[in-house]
C-alpha cells in the first residue's frame, strides 16, 4: 500500500499518540510465553505494516515503557491487534504484561519500526530467521506473504530449546503442507532423545537451509542479539550476502 506524503505525516503523528487498549483476550502459547489481544479503546485502526512493533505502558502508572512486535493485523481494517510474549524471569515489564487481568486498560504508542519486508523487493526468495519470540513480527509478515497463493520461495528457520517451546507449530506445518513454495524448518538446542529433526542453534543450520535456494535470498532475522550477531557473521563472512540482504529486529 503506498501512502501520500500527507496519509504519511497523519500516521506517524497518530503513533506518537498515546492511546488507550484493553486487553481483551489471552491463552498460552507455550511454556512462558503468551498470546495477548488488545482492543483499541477509540476504535480506530493501528494501521500498522507486518514486522512493526508497538511500545506498551505498563507497571504503576504505566512507567515502563516495553516494545512488542505485533504478531497478527493491526492492519487497516482492524481496531484489534496480536502479541505473543515471553515472560522473562526477573524482568519487570513482561511480568507486568502477564499480570495483566482481562479487561485491564493500558497505554499504547506505535506502531513503529523499519523491520518490514517491504525493505526486500517483492518478487526475492526470502529467508526468515526466529528464535523464541522472535517469530511474533515474522507471523505477520508470513501471514502476509502466503496470502498470495503464487510468489517466491519462502523459507522460516525457527529455533527454541525444547519442543513445547515452538510456536505455532500446527499453523506453519498446515502452511508448509498447503503451499510448496513454503518451508518449515525447526531446530531445538535442548531436544530430548525422542527428537528426530534439527538440533543445535540455528546459526549450524544455515548452509543446509540456503543450498535449497536457487537465487540468494533476503534474510529477515528476528531474536537476542547474540543469536542475530552470530547469524549475521555467518551469512556475511560464509555465505557471501550483501548487507543490503540482510534486515533484522534485536530484542535485546
Ligand atoms: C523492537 C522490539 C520488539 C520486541 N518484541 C517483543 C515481542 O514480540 N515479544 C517479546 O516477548 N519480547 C519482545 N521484545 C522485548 C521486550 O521489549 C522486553 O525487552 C522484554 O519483555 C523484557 O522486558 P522486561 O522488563 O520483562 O525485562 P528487562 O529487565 O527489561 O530485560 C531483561 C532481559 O530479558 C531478555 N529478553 C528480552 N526479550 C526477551 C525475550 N523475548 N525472550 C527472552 N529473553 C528476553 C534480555 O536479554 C534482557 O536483557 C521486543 C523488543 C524490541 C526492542
């Protein structure tokens, strides 16, 4: 969708806005980690690109300040909006956001953020990269891309430590069923003995996930910034990509 410079300024100037949300529905994703919907209280659309993110106030009088990828909509047509969080041990924010009970009413900025694919051209083969919570913002755009029914190759490299820990695992098999253009692939760095797929990080797995590309893809890398350095190293110093093909989204 493209936007005129005014349609623009009128977003950017709505994202600065704080605005108030109530969440409105939760489950668990898997072990720690959270599924949370927010309503937008005016009613009017995020208006917000896959791969943005917004800021939450939360704690006592919504003093901290924590920034979530949206994992669904937030599109133009919707007043409702997806998160999936993990609540960190010991970490103020996200346990506050846990805490929260249903029909709790906090403030909102964003959405913000340049991780979107549209930083790629349309028509590239593209590698997206998660660990743990990282694949919130991949989902939107994921949800996105597949849309489509014909399009480039599109491969998701997902890793966590223990099977229960993936997430959406279902979703992304019914996906990669549906549309062979699609793939999923999952390693697991804790995986009991009753694992037959990937082990390791997902940084060991790269040569073999990118010999299955015909053309170079952009790589869309999501996660702590320990596992994005150690992937970006391998991309740039083993396989040979260009800055330019590689976008990422550190959460640390
Ligand atoms: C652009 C952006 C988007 C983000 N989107 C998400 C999201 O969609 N889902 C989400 O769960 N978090 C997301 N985060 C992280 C989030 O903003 C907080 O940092 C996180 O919830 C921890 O906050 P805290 O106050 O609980 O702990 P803090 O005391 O502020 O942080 C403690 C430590 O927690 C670790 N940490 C941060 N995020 C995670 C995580 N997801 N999993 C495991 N350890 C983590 C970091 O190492 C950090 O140093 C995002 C961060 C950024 C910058």
């Amino acid at each position: 969708m493209t936007q005129t410079v005014e349609e623009r300024r009128a977003a950017m100037a709505l994202a600065r806005q704080r605005r108030e949300v109530e969440l409105v529905e939760r489950e668990a994703l898997a072990p720690g980690v959270a599924r949370f919907v927010f309503a937008l209280r005016d009613g009017a659309p995020l208006h917000a690109a896959p791969g943005q993110y917004v800021n939450l106030h939360l704690g006592p009088k919504g003093t901290l300040s924590r920034s979530y990828s949206l994992s669904a909509a937030g599109g133009p047509e919707g007043d409702r909006f997806e998160l999936g969080v993990t609540r960190v041990e010991g970490g103020e924010g996200s346990t506050a956001l846990h805490d929260l009970e249903l029909g709790a009413r906090i403030a909102l900025d964003g959405p913000w953020g340049v991780f979107t694919r549209d930083r790629a051209d349309a028509a590239a083969p593209r590698l997206y990269v998660a660990t743990g919570t990282g694949l919130t913002p991949i989902r939107a755009m994921l949800e996105r891309d597949l849309a489509q029914p014909e399009g480039p190759p599109i491969t998701l490299l997902f890793g966590c430590r223990h099977a229960e820990d993936r997430l959406w695992p279902d979703e992304w098999e019914a996906r990669a069923a549906a549309q062979r253009r699609f793939r999923y692939e999952v390693t697991l760095s804790r995986a009991g003995d009753d694992w037959d797929g990937r082990r390791g990080y997902v940084q060991r797995h790269l040569a073999d996930v990118l010999a299955r590309f015909d053309e170079a893809p952009h790589a869309f890398v999501c996660g702590l910034r320990r596992m994005i350095d150690a992937v970006r190293a391998e991309l740039k110093e083993t396989h040979g990509f260009d800055r330019k093909r590689i976008h990422t989204e550190r959460y640390d």
